[in-house]
C-alpha cells in the first residue's frame, strides 16, 4: 500500500492517462479509505470495475485541501494508525482535475453527483440514486443502501477472488474498510439503524480475515468516536469546517456543517456568532443547517439536532423551515428547541436518530429548486 502511495505522489502530476479516484467533498473517514482502497484494487484488478482502458496509474484523491485535512481528526488519527504517511497522499488542490479531459478520468466513491461527471467511468456509492446525476449510461455502477460504501468497496474485493492469493497486501486495505464499517454503522448499533445485511457480512468476512475479536472492534469504535469528537485543537470556525456539505441550485446556496456534538453546545463556544457569519461569507452559504450528532461510545446512544440559520435569503430560510416543519418531514421527529436565540436562526430536536444528512438532502435540494418558482 505505502508503495503504491508513494508512486502515486511521484506522477501526480505528470501528464499520463490516470484514473482519479475521490470520495465525497465531506472527505469523512468513509470517503478516504474508500477512495484509498479502491484505488489500489483497481491497480491490482481493474476488471473488478469492467476497466479496459490501460490507465499509467490509479490515484487516490482526497477531497479535501491539504490546509483543512487536519480538520479531519478521526481521518487523520486512523490513517496513521495504519502507518500511512499523510505526505504520500494527495489532496485536490495538489493537483489538476480538469472537467472534461481526454486523458483523465475519475471513479466516484460515497457520492454520484459530480461535476466531473462527463469523465467518470465508475460509482460505487451507499445513498440512493439520484435522477439528476447527468451520468453516462455505458459506466460501471454499483450503488446500494447499506450503512457504509466500505461495505461495497470490501464486496466488491470479495467478488474479485483476489484476498485468497493476496491477503498480506491487502491487509492494510480490509484494516482501513474494517474502521470505516464500524463507525458508519455505529459499531452495529440498533437504535442508530443503519447495519444492512451486506454490513454484517463484509464485517464478517473482514473479521475472519483478520482475526479481530468483538472486544477489539468495540476499542476501536470508541477509539474513532473520541478522535472525531476530539475538537480541542480546533477553534469555533474550524469545526464548521470538518464534516460539510454544499449544496447549490438556482442560485441559491445551503451549507451543511456537521458536528460531533450537538448544536446545542456548539453555540455555547465563544465566538459562535460571529464564526457562523464569517463561515457563511466563506463559502457564499445564504442559508445555513447545522447537523449536531452525540454519540456515547459506551452504549452507543445517539443524540441529534439541527439548527437552521438565515445568512442573506429570507425567502429561502423561511421555505426550509416550512419544509422542515411540514408533513414531508414526519420521519424526522423534528422539534423546535424553545428559548433559543441564536442569530435569530431556530434550533430542533431530531427525535428519530436514524435519519442523517443523507435522508435530510432530498429534502433541501426540493426546496432549492423550487424557491423561484413560487
């Protein structure tokens, strides 16, 4: 693996046909191993993906500046646990990544809509598929709803026959799949409801490949949720930095910043205010929805909240806030947190924790394109 890094950061930049391989613009530790991950199958065995075309090289790309990787504090933490070297790998600024190109392609990971969709020759990806992804019809795809795209990274790994005859040099690549399962699905928690069959078998399959005891992914669940909670090097702006989501139609732009705490007590940092404006300004955001999680790593209890904020777009705050209060949004359990004066914004309660950002999406993006039709 570290070599195949190594070779990677050497021809970045090199004018050869090269196959990029990016996880989601969240660039949380799902996205990076899965991007890492299969970047290197591909290398190994690009007929796992239907690839005929012969690629000079198969490159992971974090999408993420080098600046703001820090930021990802589990990332970083278990990518060094695995004894990768955080300077062999490449973030997007480090690198061109044209639109359109006639010798570079891309292969999404944990996300389909992209705006290097005319070049994307495969998708692996755990949301649901979305109509307006514009994608070519002759590509590889594999998309399905299960609680991690490891789960579909370690499936397709599986399918391919090649750990039978090459499991030391894929050991590194089921330890990093392995991590990524046990926090996307809350170490198999039932109340968070997010383990699907195939995340039980690839949990499986990986677990019998190496060895790992119920007690050990238990330590290494509460070892990831500490290192991504664990803020303290991070100032009151930088947090709304480290899990986001943009969203633009229209016109109009929503940012969604998520928290490995709770709304709640991210207003109570010093200077919330006035690093939720200048967050805003910094990514032209009109409205902002903070999504705070809590996670005890004891008993896998879950807590969640959101808090919605209007930046410059009055019309658009109060349709998402119409939308979030409306019948559509029932599955959500949403309840407005009263006595809250937060930049005049309006905080709820998400009684049902099994809906994530990922449920609460369609829902933005129908309220986007649509605010200029009424």
């Amino acid at each position: 693996m570290n070599n195949f890094l190594k070779t990677g950061k050497m021809l970045h930049n090199r004018d050869l046909p090269k196959l990029i391989v990016i996880g989601n613009e969240s660039c949380d530790l799902d996205s990076v191993v899965c991007s890492i991950s299969l970047a290197f199958h591909i290398s190994k065995s690009p007929a796992s993906l239907k690839i005929k075309q012969n690629y000079d090289h198969v490159l992971p790309v974090l999408n993420v500046t080098r600046e703001n990787l820090p930021l990802k504090t589990e990332v970083v933490y278990y990518l060094r646990e695995n004894d990768i070297d955080l300077n062999d790998l490449v973030c997007k600024d480090e690198i061109y990544l044209p639109e359109t190109s006639s010798n570079t392609n891309f292969v999404l990971v944990d996300h389909h809509l992209s705006k290097y969709r005319v070049n994307v020759i495969g998708v692996v990806d755990h949301r649901p598929f979305d109509p307006n992804s514009a994608l070519n019809h002759d590509i590889f795809i594999y998309i399905e709803e299960v609680g991690s795209c490891a789960t579909l990274i370690a499936s397709l790994i599986e399918k391919s026959s090649i750990l039978e005859s090459n499991l030391e040099e894929y050991h590194i690549v089921l330890k990093l799949l392995y991590g990524a399962i046990v926090l996307d699905t809350v170490n198999l928690s039932k109340q968070a409801d997010k383990t699907r069959k195939l995340d039980l078998e690839m949990l499986q399959l990986i677990e019998d490949y190496l060895h790992v005891t119920d007690t050990h992914r238990q330590e290494l669940f509460n070892s990831l949720v500490f290192n991504r909670n664990d803020i303290s090097s991070l100032n009151t702006l930088e947090v709304l930095s480290k899990d986001l989501k943009i969203l633009t139609r229209n016109g109009r732009t929503i940012a969604i910043p998520g928290f490995p705490l709770l709304v709640q007590d991210y207003i109570l940092r010093d200077n919330a205010e006035t690093a939720v404006f200048e967050f805003a300004n910094r990514v032209a955001a009109n409205v902002l929805i903070l999504m705070g999680m809590k996670i005890n790593s004891s008993n896998t209890d879950v807590s969640r909240d959101i808090g919605l904020i209007n930046i410059d777009d009055v019309d658009l705050y109060t349709k998402m806030k119409n939308r979030i209060m409306s019948t559509e949004a029932r599955s959500f359990g949403f309840e407005i947190i009263p006595d809250v004066d937060f930049n005049q914004g309006v905080l709820f309660k998400q009684k049902n924790v099994k809906c994530s950002r990922k449920q609460l999406i369609p829902m933005i993006n129908y309220v986007l394109d649509n605010v200029l039709l009424s």
